[in-house]
C-alpha cells in the first residue's frame, strides 16, 4: 500500500515552534470551533428561506426520481454505477437521496445539510491545519476566510454545489489523517491506509480532489519539513513522491473516467486549446483579484466572445511567473508562502479551463479549496512585519476583525441572490455581459412563473448572443406556443432541429405546437420521435399520452402515462393525467391511487382542488359516500371559485337531507359559471328557481 520513508529529524529550531498542546489550547480551540460555527450560520443562514434554482438542481434532485426516491439499495447501486450530468459523484448523490429521505422536497432541510456540511469543513480545515503548523491563532484565520469568504456562496448557497462541500470535507480528513501518518515516528500501514479511504471517498464526491497528491507534497516541504535528504544519497523527496504512488494512480483513474464521462452538450461553442491556454492565464488573475476584492460575483461568467488578447495573456503570465520567481526565491525564509502560492496555482489546474467545461469560463466553486493556499499565504505572511511589534496581537486581531466581518456582510448580501431562480439571474444578467445561459436561465424562470412576455424577451436576447444553440432556439419556440403565437414557434422549432435533429426538447415541443392548432394525429409523431429519441423523456410521454387521449386512443394514452409515472412518480400533473384516463377506462381503484399520489406532491392549492373534486368522484362511483363528500367540501375550501367543486358538494349535500346548504353551493356555481348547465339541473331536482 505504502512505501516507508526515513522520518528526517527535526531541528532544534523548528522543534521549538511546535509546542505540545495544553489543555488551555485545546479549550481555546474548542471555543473557536464554535465561533466557527456561528460566523457560518450567520453568513448563510437565509439560506434556509430559499427555494431551489433552475441551474442543475433539476438534474441533481428535484427531477431525478431517483434522487427523490430516497435512500434505497436500488438507488445506492445506481449512484455508484451511472453518471449525472457527467459527473460520476456517488456519495454526493447519496447525500441527496438522504436529504429527500429526510426532508422530501422541501429546499429548506437541503439547504440545512449544506450549511452544516460546510461548517463541519470549516472546523475540520481548522483542525487538521494546527495539527500542521501548531499555529493556533493563524490557523483559526485561515479557517475564518474559507469560511466566509463571499466566494464560499455559490457552493453553500447552491443545493447542487454539494460535492464541493462534501468533497471539501474528506479533503480536510484527508489532511488530518496525513499528519498524523507524516508525524508517526515509523511507517504505519493503518494511518496510511487511513489517508488513502478519506482520499477515495472525497473522490466519489467530486474529481476536483485529483490533485491532492500535489497538495500533499507541498505540506511535506512546509510546514512538515520532510523534504531533508536521507541516508545513502537518496533524496528523501524521491521517496515522497515514491510513497504517494498509489494517490497519483487513483487520481489518474479519476481523470480518465471524468474525461470519458464528459458529455458535450448540443450547440456548445468550442473553444479552441490555444485560446483556453489564454484565458487560463487571465483566470488565475481574476481569481486573485476576486480574493482580495470580491465584487460583482456571479452564479456563471461566460467565456469573453471575443478571446483574450496577446496583451493581457502576456502580461497575466509575466506578473504569474514574477509571483511565483520571487516566491521561490524567499522560499528559506518564507517556506509558507511557496507551499501557498503553488497549493493556489496546482488545485485550479482541473478547473482552469485547458480542458473546457461546458460553456463556463470559470466559477467561484472552482476557489472553494485551491484558494485555502492564498489565505494560508496571508495569514502566516500578516504575521512577519509584526514579529517585533510589541502590539502585534492588537494589530493582527482588529485587523483580522475587519476583514471578518467585511467579508461577513458582503456574503450575506451576496447569498441574498440565491433566493431562487428569478432574482439569481436577474443579478447574473446585471454583473456579467453576453450571458446568453444566464438570460435563458432567467426567461426559464419567468416562463414557469407564467410571465411568458418578458420570458420571450429574454430568449430573445439570448439569441442575439449565440443563434446557434438549440436549447434556446427550443426554450423560444417552447414559449411562443405558450403565448399562442404558434407559427413563430415552429419556424424557431425548425431552426433547432436544423441545429441538432437528435434534439428530444424540441421535437415535444413542436408536437405541443402542433396540439394548439389542433393538430393531435400530428402532433402524435413529434411526439413519438422525442420519446424514441429519449426513452426517458417524461413530459414527451405525458404529452404523447394526451394527444392520444385527444385523439380518441384512450388505451394509447393510458399505457404513456403509465410511463411518464414510471419515469417520474412524483410528478403531480402525470399521476392527474393517469388517474383521469383511468377513470375514463372505469378502472376506479387505480384512478383513486394516482389521484392520491398526486395529492402527496402537489404544493398548489388550485390544481390540489381539482385533484381532490375527481378523487371525490372517484370514491363516489365506488360507493364511498362519506370519503367522497370530505374530498368536494375539501377542493371549495382549497379554491372557493371552482364551480364543479361546489356542484358536485351540493350533490353531496342534497342525498344527505342538507337542501338549503345544496342551494346555496349550486347558486355559487351559476354565478362562477352561468352558463353551467350541470347545477341548473340540480337546482330544478330541488325544485328551485334562479328567482328564488
């Protein structure tokens, strides 16, 4: 498993700054663990008032019935043996079965599990970096920045952002259990082999954790000093790098499978290598810049359209390159520095952008753990003017007050964006310049709020940007149906599977195009080819199973819902559709099991009214009365303006003897719907006049 090293002897020197821990220490390390934990809560604690976000939420949770299944063995396997989103990240995606297990579907306990997970990083971070340095005092700093460092929103803030924190976690574990495998005076397979599972499992949660053998290596040269030449001429640094072999080849396997997983999304702007070696260099100075000032951050920067310029790549890697000379050259004198400075610069390499990720440019989650190198840079770094200060305490700590809580109020303000999908984008849109994702985003938004005006604008605008990219040419063809204007929605529809003729979206949504001109039988065939396209395409499903109902196919229709269910059981509007056909078919026990399975998802209270006033029919044709007239009295309660709710609790009413109350529903209904000829009826039945 593992290669014994030669432990070097320490010197007198640095064996004098590394005291044994007091008990007084350890209670003042106890204290900072929980002011750790409260500076956290106050940064992100609103998020808990927050909802989910339309920017991989759906994918990672709230839409994938297997994650909203819960924790069961059949899930667990599949977290292991599938990608998502071509990520293979199973103990991330187990995390979230757990918090829909825990806390169904509500954001709040989700975004809870984040908080808590983050903190417990933050204290682990703390932890594993006194056992380091035996600095408790620059360890508790370093640990405060990471913390709330406004750059920590978008992987707190953010339910998807999960496996940073969760990755974030083992990596701390993975430095702790290295210290103490580096500090034992012989090899011990038992805490090497301790290093290695807190290794694999942080790699199960996110890939960005395959440089960690780099990260290692550092921390042997500083602070852990094992970088001495040994017996026999053999440099121990080769024996470092001999014993890590086993973390080199996890990593390596991690990187092939991240590599063959990658999916490529339809329509997305290839960057050419030497124009991602460009910005690269560009993107490490942003970063730094967003350390120190962290303004106008957002949720996604784009890649500049127009590529970097000779210039500024230039004169990004220079100042790179004299950072890093200098920083070398203080290396004796400031070994800390080094091990900062190259711990930044190693860990953003998977995420710099030589190997392009989508369309993101770059991101703030990439800092989540490769900026920890900077904070450990400045804070050892604070301390060196100050060695001979006779106020260097006073001066350190009002200094390290400010900056806490400058950057404290500056995340709380800036977590406040991340209320939900509307109001992050909004702010996307207003930071970042030719977003065309964030526009899309943000018209996805206001289209599933029903805004469809503005929705289309904001398509619209993201056209201008890239024309090309299907998903937007489909979003807009998708909203323009919405809004009735169908033939410009097909000409857009064309234009997408112009772009990409394998592209499902498009194909359910020219069939919806289709179902507004009245147009079912032809409608059918779209549809059909979306769900041969993907075979797991629940709304093409439900869509097929309607434009069969339309068309007169009731036994084609069943047998798509029962799909689209299959697919998605939480779905409210799906188990509707199937409970409805069901019925249709006479088969009353299975409607009655959709109509109460989609109760059991359902958050509006209007479609919840319809819901229960069928479920109520159902129960009556089966002979139960008394459930049946629950479930009408309960849809007038839950929608007061539901004429077929009051018609049919006035049925209800009048078999019981309670005429008067029956009259008074059936009155209600008319005026809802005067033209309803159902309650006329009823009200004749009673013997009842609109004049009386």
């Amino acid at each position: 498993m593992g290669f014994p090293v030669k432990r070097t002897k320490v010197s007198k020197t640095h064996r004098a700054s590394r005291p044994s821990h007091t008990h007084n220490d350890r209670l003042i390390a106890s204290v900072v663990c929980i002011l750790l934990a409260g500076i956290v809560w106050i940064a992100f604690g609103q998020t808990l008032h927050h909802e989910f976000v339309n920017y991989d939420d759906g994918s990672y949770v709230y839409a994938n019935p297997r994650i909203t299944s819960g924790l069961t063995l059949g899930n667990v396997a599949w977290a292991f043996t599938h990608f998502r989103a071509g990520n293979w990240q199973p103990l991330t995606a187990i995390s979230h079965m757990l918090d829909c297990q825990l806390y169904g579907l509500w954001p709040w306990g989700h975004h809870l599990s984040n908080i808590l997970l983050h903190a417990a990083t933050v204290i682990f971070l703390f932890v594993a970096l006194w056992r380091l340095t035996d600095n408790l005092w620059a360890s508790a700093f370093v640990a405060v920045l990471f913390a709330i460092h406004p750059l920590r929103v978008e992987p707190v803030a953010w339910v998807s952002g999960r496996g940073d924190i969760l990755s974030g976690l083992f990596f701390m574990l993975t430095l702790w259990a290295y210290t103490r495998y580096a500090r034992s005076e012989r090899f011990s397979p038992g805490r090497y082999i301790t290093v290695l599972v807190f290794f694999v499992l942080g790699l199960m949660c996110k890939a960005t954790l395959v440089t960690v053998p780099f990260v290692l290596l550092l921390l042997d040269y500083w602070p852990l000093g094992r970088c001495s030449h040994g017996a026999g001429g053999w440099p121990v640094v080769r024996v470092l790098f001999l014993e890590k072999i086993p973390l080199f080849a996890l990593s390596a396997a991690t990187c092939v499978a991240a590599i063959l997983a990658r999916e490529v999304t339809p329509g997305e702007v290839h960057h050419a290598f030497a124009e991602r070696a460009g910005n690269a260099a560009l993107f490490y100075i942003a970063y730094l810049v967003q350390m120190i000032y962290p303004a106008h951050l957002a949720v996604l920067y784009p890649y500049p359209k127009s590529g970097p310029s000779v210039a500024e790549v230039v004169l990004a890697l220079l100042l790179l390159l004299i950072v890093s000379i200098v920083l070398f050259r203080w290396r004796k004198t400031y070994p800390f520095a080094l091990t900062g400075w190259l711990w930044f610069l190693g860990m953003l390499v998977p995420m710099i952008g030589i190997v392009q990720i989508g369309s993101i440019a770059r991101a703030d989650r990439y800092t989540y753990l490769s900026e920890i190198g900077l904070y450990i840079l400045g804070a050892w770094g604070a301390m060196e003017p100050f060695k001979k200060s006779g106020h260097k305490r006073e001066i350190l700590a009002l200094a390290a007050l400010v900056i806490t809580g400058a950057f404290i109020t500056r995340s709380y303000f800036q977590g406040a964006y991340w209320q939900n999908s509307e109001t992050l984008w909004r702010h996307t849109v207003d930071v970042t310049r030719n977003n065309y994702i964030a526009q899309n985003n943000l018209a996805g938004a206001l289209l599933e709020k029903g805004d469809l005006n503005e929705a289309i604008t904001h398509y619209r605008q993201a056209l201008d940007v890239e024309p090309g990219v299907v998903q937007i040419q489909s979003n807009l063809g998708n909203a323009l149906v919405r809004a009735g204007e169908v033939e410009e929605a097909i000409a857009h529809l064309q234009k997408a599977l112009q772009i990409d003729p394998g592209y499902a979206e498009a194909y359910n949504f020219f069939g919806n195009a289709l179902m507004k001109k009245g147009q079912a039988e032809e409608a059918i065939s779209y549809y059909q080819k979306a769900v041969a396209l993907d075979t797991s395409y629940a709304d093409a499903h439900n869509n097929l199973g309607a434009a069969f109902w339309r068309n007169g196919q009731l036994k084609e229709a069943i047998a798509h819902y029962k799909e689209a269910v299959a697919i998605n059981p939480g779905s409210a509007e799906m188990q509707f559709n199937l409970g409805n056909a069901l019925a249709r078919k006479g088969d009353w026990a299975g409607a009655i099991a959709c109509y109460q399975a989609a109760l059991s998802t359902e958050r509006d209270s209007v479609k919840a009214a319809k819901v229960r006033n069928n479920l109520g029919g159902a129960l009556e044709k089966i002979g139960k009365s008394d459930e049946a007239f629950e479930q009408f009295a309960k849809a007038v309660q839950m929608n007061e303006n539901y004429p077929e709710a009051h018609c049919n609790l006035a049925r209800m009413l009048a078999q019981q003897g309670r005429r008067d109350e029956a009259v008074a529903h059936l009155k209600e209904a008319l005026r809802l719907r005067p033209g309803y000829e159902q309650a006329r009826q009823q009200l004749r039945e009673l013997g009842v006049t609109m004049a009386e």
